[in-house]
C-alpha cells in the first residue's frame, strides 16, 4: 500500500471541506448542515483506522491488517467519498469537486495495489508455510537435497 500518501489525501480533504464549509453551510438545508461535518468526521476517523492497517500490514507483512485496510477503503472510505463528490443536494464548490476527484484517484489506485500486494504476500507466506511445514516433517526440499539414488543391483 502507499505509506503516507492517506495523510496528504485527508489534510487536503479536511482544508478544502473547512474552505466549502466557510462559503456554502449557512445556504444549506438543515439536514445537510448536518449531515456534512457528520461525513467529514466519520472519514476522517475511519482515515485514521485505515493508515494504522496499512502501516502495520505493510511493514510487517501482515495479510490481515492489509486486507482491513483494502477493506475500509473499499466499503467505508470510497462510499464516502463518493458521496462527498455525487450528493446533488448539497452546495459543492469547484474545489471540492478537484479535491475529492483527486480522493477518488488516490483510492482507486491504493485499492489497486492493495489488491496485487495481498495476492503477491499470500503467496509467499503459502511457500514459507510449506517450506517450514517440509523441514519440520523432515520431507527432503528438492530444491536444496538432491534425489536419493537406490542401488538396486
């Protein structure tokens, strides 16, 4: 997953959101006055959840802690996100609509590699299991033993 790049992606949200909700919150409905902060603050939350499950998966190599990442970003994150940018009700500025298409960009792209680096780690783990579930059996590793010859005259 990309380490950092969540950090930058939320700080520009927050300061666009900040700059949208300074010009546009008191000219909307009371619903969305609402609703607005309540979506930033739940994004910014599960933001943080998601940077510490990819950090810890990607350093670590661990599968779980990446795929909880793949899966916030997957079910909580881009749902938001594509609210933020399709809600037709709300008052959306120019800004918003470039800060939360690049969000979409960014997402799309860490689910991508998401998605390669789980397939790429689950596979070397399988052939470090196997290997170690080999030696530990006492099975020969045909890559390092070479064949036992029998001299049966």
């Amino acid at each position: 997953a990309l380490r950092g790049q969540g950090v930058t992606d939320n700080a520009v949200l927050v300061i666009s959101s900040g700059i949208n909700a300074e010009y546009g919150h008191s000219h909307l409905p009371e619903y969305y006055q609402f609703l607005t902060p309540t979506v930033l603050s739940i994004m910014t939350v599960f933001e943080l959840i998601r940077l510490y499950c990819g950090y810890v998966g990607n350093l670590q190599e661990r599968v779980p802690e990446l795929s909880a990442f793949w899966m916030v970003t997957l079910l909580l994150q881009l749902p938001l996100a594509l609210y933020s940018l399709l809600d037709s009700g709300a008052i959306i500025l120019p800004l918003e609509i470039s800060v939360n298409v690049i969000l979409l960009g960014f997402l799309v792209v860490e689910l991508l590699v998401c998605t390669s680096t789980i397939r790429h780690m689950t596979l070397v783990q399988e052939t470090k299991f196997s290997l170690l579930n080999d030696s530990a059996r006492g099975t020969p590793d045909p890559a390092t033993d070479p064949p036992a010859t029998s001299s049966a005259i």
